[in-house]
C-alpha cells in the first residue's frame, strides 16, 4: 500500500466530511420537497417524463460501466499495463453505480414496491426488466472480482473467469441501457440499434475521465507518490486510449447530428437544429467538453502532463453530463402526437430537487469513495507487475493492504 | 369475449369537448390529466389553411408498446375485459417507460405540477391513499384496472370507462346510447356526445355497427405505421395530425 495516498491522511478526511455534509444535505433537502409536493417538485411533466434525474442515473450507470470495460483490459484481453489502475477502476465502477442507482430510486413513483414486483411478475419483454437483471449482475461480478483482488487472487482459473463474467455483465447492462432509448420508435430522436456502440464508447471515455480524476486525487493531483507502473501507465498507454475514445464520441456525435440535421424528420430535425445546436450550454459542452479535450490530447507533449490530464477529466465530466441530459430531454422535447397544435418545444429546466438528486449523487460518489481509499488498498496490482515495476515506493503485493 | 372498439367520425364532431368533460366528470381526473382530450390544430397556410380538430381518447392498441415495455406488468391488456388497456396501480412504479413508449401520448402522471392554480390537490387533500379528494367523487373504484382517483406516483390513462361498459349484459354488441337497454354501459366520452359522433361496440361481431361503419366509411387507425393497432378509428376527412412545425421565435 502507498503511504503516498494522501486520502488516507486528513486531506481525506476533510473530503470525507465535507462531501458526507453534502450528501446528508441534498438527501434531506430532496426527501423533504419529495415528501412534501411529491413530484410536483420535479419539472418533469406527462410530455416529458423523463429529466435530470434519469440524465444523471444515465451518466452514472455508463460511467460505472465504462470502468469495468476499462478494467476488461487486463482481465480479460491481457494488456497487463493496465494492472496498475484495475482494482481502482473496478471499486470506482461498483460505487458510481451505487451512486446512480440512488438517485433513479428518488425519482421513481414507488421505489420499494420496485423490489417486488419486478422479480415476481418476470415481465422478460420490458428491455428495464432486464437493465434490472444485468445491472444487479453486474454488481455482483464487479463485488466478487473486487473481492477476489482484495485476497490477493489476480490470477486464477476462477479469478479470470470471474472478470470474464464481469465483461460479459457490463456490455449486456450498458447495450440493454442503450436499447431501452435505442428500441423507441415512437421516438425518433433515440431510435437507432447502434446506440449500444455509441452508449460503450461515451461509457469508456465518462469512465476513464473519472478514473484520471480520482487516481490523481489519490495521490494529492501529483505523480511523484504514484507507483512507478502506473506512471508509466498514465504518461503512456492510458492517455492515448482517452484520446482515441474522446474521437470515436466526437465522430459518432457528428454522424447523429449529420443524419438528423438531413432528416426531413422533424421528430429529429427540429431537435437538433431547435433544441440542441440552439442551446448555448450544449455547445459550450460540445465544444469545451469534448472537441477541446480531443484536440488537446492528441498532443503528444501535452497529454502526459499532469495538469493537463486533470483539466481534460474533469471538462469531459462535464461534457458527457450534458451529453447524456441533453440525449434523454432531446429525445421528449418535440411535443408527441400534438402536431400544429403545439407551437414551440417543450420547455423544460431542472427543478432545484432535481439538482440536489444530482448533487446528492455526485456526493454519494465523493463519500464512498474516500471510504474506499481509506479502508482499501486500492492501489494494488499482482505481484509479478509490482517487481517488473522496479521501484520500491510504489506497488506493494496484492495481499498486503488487506 | 367482446373486444371493445371505438369509432368517431370526424365529419361529424364540432369539437365541443363535451367529451373532454364527460370523462373529466367520470373519471375525477385533474386538469391536464385529460384521459380524453381533443387536439386542436391548422394545417396549411393562407389561403388554403384549415382548422382541424381532433378527439383522442387512449387508443387500447392491440400491440401495445405500453404493455411490452412495463417492466412490472402494472400495464396489461386484458382480454377478457374486451381488450382494454389497464394500469394496476398496486403494481405500478411510477418509472414513466409507458409513457416514454405510447406513441399517442395518452398516458399521465398525475403527480406533477399542477396545468392550473390553485392546486385542487392541495384544495381537496386525499385520503385512502388517493392523491386527492374532490367534494363529488365517482364510487366506482378498482386499483387493479386503474378506475377511480389514482395514488401518487403511479401512471393513470383511459380505460373506456370499463366500470361501465364491463356491466354491460354478456353478448351485448353495440353499446349505443340510444338504446335505453344499454345506456348506463356506454362509456361517458360516447354518451355525451352531442352530435354523435362516437360508436362503441363489439369488433369482433361482424354486425355490430362499429365494423359496419369502419367498412362503409373507410374507418382508418391513426399512426398505423407504429404497429401498434389501434381499437379507434376514425372516419371521414382529417383523420391524421400534421407533423410538428415550432413558428418562429418573436
């Protein structure tokens, strides 16, 4: 274990309490306007059903499953340079989907019948149905896998098959996320069976943005505590996959803008042009969040710095929450089967509720994963890549921290 | 087992929204909880532009997409009640995917922000689980085919006004308001209607005068390409909603 984690210092602890305020705050802040106005305190309506909260269990869920994709890479497909961020990669994967998961409980009419009558009415034609199967699953895999790195077991028959299971777990929960929009077509806007590939490759980059981010904030947003492997890894192998994900987002943003900006339909059309290229908050996300963070990183000299990877993982947060917020609005704001009637877009804004739920949520992750820092030694990698390492302060034997 | 289809033809209805009342009457329903609703809208512009109007009540598809895609079967389509499309409230989440997926947009989650001031919610507070309580309230109540006045977070729609069509005596064919036999039965958008023109009746019995009428005027389903097949159709001119056209910002 590192001595140079700086979160199991009082830095961490202050973290700890601060965003556990925070947490506690927004809970109790949305729990009172919940109980007290129901839903009326979402700005959510019978023409646009869904809002900020399920944007934000969205970009969480895919978040969580974009770090078990990245954790694959080691465990599955052998590039064993990534070792040294997998054990991370999987703890942060199983708290973000904690963290989204609650704030889809606040937002749903009837959260604890949920627990009921879906395992007892076995409803198998509903793609939510399944998002419930593979998600649990895919908590169940990422708890096991962890838990199989925490004794010490990278490489087993076991180990490896468990990992296997966890990717298998993730494509399906995120492809069946992908599909509960992409197989609407009563919705244009969302209709498309590729929306999977676009969901994995967003998924991966959300994912690799908060792995930079709460790696080097591990390690006080400085390499110089890091074990030498994952320095290795961070000015090498991982901030060229960031940039060759952050284009595959961009090129297959371009093609959905392209194809709906030609489409007569204006269930597509107007959306684009009306909504999404008429919002200067969607272009400051495009631009600043994604096409900068791109044109950034494929500097070789520039993506290994330290600053700049810290900037580009936290605009790409911002840039793929407003991805995915204006992904779920986009696809409700053309008012549906009210024609001429109907004189302009629907409107919608984010209630204050709806903020804390994603204030809330985001606080949630803060929480537990400075808990996680504190309690694990989430740092390790297998011993054989801890002595290839050849440096004494970073990786310690796999068993060690627990 | 009659399937229960409507029928409204379109060169009769004024657009008075009797019907609208009707079922806001029947059903309790709050304002903008409109089960049954008529859209208005133009098509064309001068000088050939019309104003057109539209009834719509909750298509009770028989594909429906609501009903495939709850993930708690609370949505179902009974066929033993005719074919209509319920919601059990007792199973409902309140996840809204129903609503995401019916291409008519005749679903509602009634607890939201209220279409107009001040809140009836908080004018008449509910009791028995209900969101609310008004002064008048129908006493036909059944959670399990989302009839009566909903509890929050659950989604309500149309159900044909099944609490009446469903006592109608067995192997009934045309439930038409006219026939003094038969009136209670007739759900209230049918029996309201000042110029008549709402049908409701048996589509599986080749006589009843619904299928009489689908056949003589050419009776067609709105949004038929979505496959979910409708038990509406509609009859005479206009019968489709122009696409969505946003004016110009002033």
């Amino acid at each position: 274990m590192s001595n140079e984690n700086i979160m199991k210092g009082t830095a961490g602890t202050g973290l700890l309490i601060v965003s556990a305020i925070v947490l506690l705050a927004s809970f109790a802040f949305a729990m009172s306007n919940l109980g007290s106005q129901g839903h009326a305190s979402l700005n959510t309506s019978s023409t646009l059903p869904w809002g900020q909260p399920i944007a934000t269990y969205l970009y969480f869920a895919l978040a969580s499953s974009g770090l078990g994709l990245i954790a694959s890479l080691p465990l599955v497909f052998g590039f064993k340079q990534f070792y040294p961020i997998v054990k991370r990669c999987i703890f942060l994967a199983f708290i973000i989907l904690i963290s989204g998961m609650a704030v889809l409980a606040m937002e749903l009419g009837h959260v604890f019948r949920m627990l009921w009558v879906i395992p007892f009415n076995l409803q198998i034609q509903s793609a939510m149905f399944w998002m419930g199967v593979f998600y649990i699953a895919d908590l169940a895999f990422l708890l096991w896998k962890f838990q199989k790195m925490e004794t010490g077991d990278w490489d087993s028959k076991t180990s490896r098959q468990v990992g296997i299971a966890s990717f298998l777990g993730v494509l399906l929960a995120s492809g069946n996320l992908a599909l509960i929009f992409g197989m609407m077509s009563m919705r244009p806007f969302w209709f498309d069976g590729l929306l999977p590939i676009y969901f994995y490759l967003t998924a991966v980059a959300s994912g690799l943005a908060a792995l930079v981010f709460f790696t080097y904030l591990a390690y006080g947003f400085s390499r110089e505590g890091m074990p030498q492997r994952l320095r290795d890894l961070l000015e090498g192998s991982l901030p060229k996959l960031f940039a060759a994900v952050l284009g595959g987002t961009l090129l297959f943003i371009a093609v959905r803008a392209i194809t709906g900006l030609y489409s007569n339909n204006p269930e597509i059309y107007h959306v684009w042009k009306d909504y999404l290229l008429a919002s200067p908050v969607y272009h400051a996300s495009l631009w600043l969040g994604l096409v900068l963070p791109f044109v950034v990183m494929l500097s070789a000299s520039m993506r290994t710095q330290v600053g700049t990877q810290l900037l580009i993982s936290v605009l790409v947060f911002g840039g793929l929450f407003a991805e995915r917020y204006f992904f779920v609005v986009g696809g409700q704001v053309v008012p549906l089967f009210k024609g001429t009637w109907e004189w302009s877009l629907v409107e919608y804004a984010p209630s204050i509720t709806e903020w804390s739920l994603t204030i809330m949520g985001s606080a949630m992750l803060f929480t537990l994963y400075v808990l996680g820092e504190k309690r694990l030694n989430l740092s390790a990698m297998p011993p054989a890549t801890s002595e290839s390492a050849g440096s004494t302060t970073a990786a310690q034997p796999a068993a060690a921290g627990s | 087992m009659a399937k229960w289809g409507m029928v409204i033809d379109l060169d009769k209805c004024t657009g008075c929204q009797a019907c609208t009342t009707a079922c806001a009457m029947e059903n309790n329903t709050l304002p903008g909880e409109s089960w049954q609703d008529v859209l208005y809208y133009h098509e064309g512009t001068y000088p050939s532009g019309q104003m057109k109007w539209l009834p719509r009540p909750c298509m009770q598809c028989e594909n429906p997409s609501c009903v495939h895609v709850c993930p708690t079967r609370a949505t179902y389509k009974d066929m033993d009640a005719g074919g209509i499309v319920f919601v059990d409230w007792n199973k409902c989440i309140g996840c809204k995917y129903c609503m995401i997926a019916c291409p008519y947009g005749v679903r509602f989650y009634a607890d939201e922000k209220p279409l107009l001031e001040p809140d009836l919610r908080s004018m008449f507070p509910g009791g028995n689980g209900q969101m609310w309580s008004p002064p008048y309230q129908n006493p036909e109540q059944d959670w399990k085919r989302g009839i009566g006045i909903p509890p929050a977070g659950v989604v309500s729609k149309c159900t044909f006004c099944y609490h009446k069509v469903g006592k109608a005596p067995a192997g009934t064919v045309d439930l038409d308001e006219d026939n003094p036999e038969v009136k209670e039965y007739v759900p209230a958008c049918v029996r309201t209607c000042a110029p008549k023109a709402r049908f409701f009746g048996d589509l599986d019995n080749p006589k009843s005068q619904v299928n009489q009428l689908i056949a003589d005027k050419r009776g067609v389903r709105l949004k038929d390409h979505t496959g979910n097949r409708p038990q509406v159709y509609y009859l005479g001119a206009g019968a489709s909603v122009p696409a969505f056209d946003p004016k110009p910002r002033s």
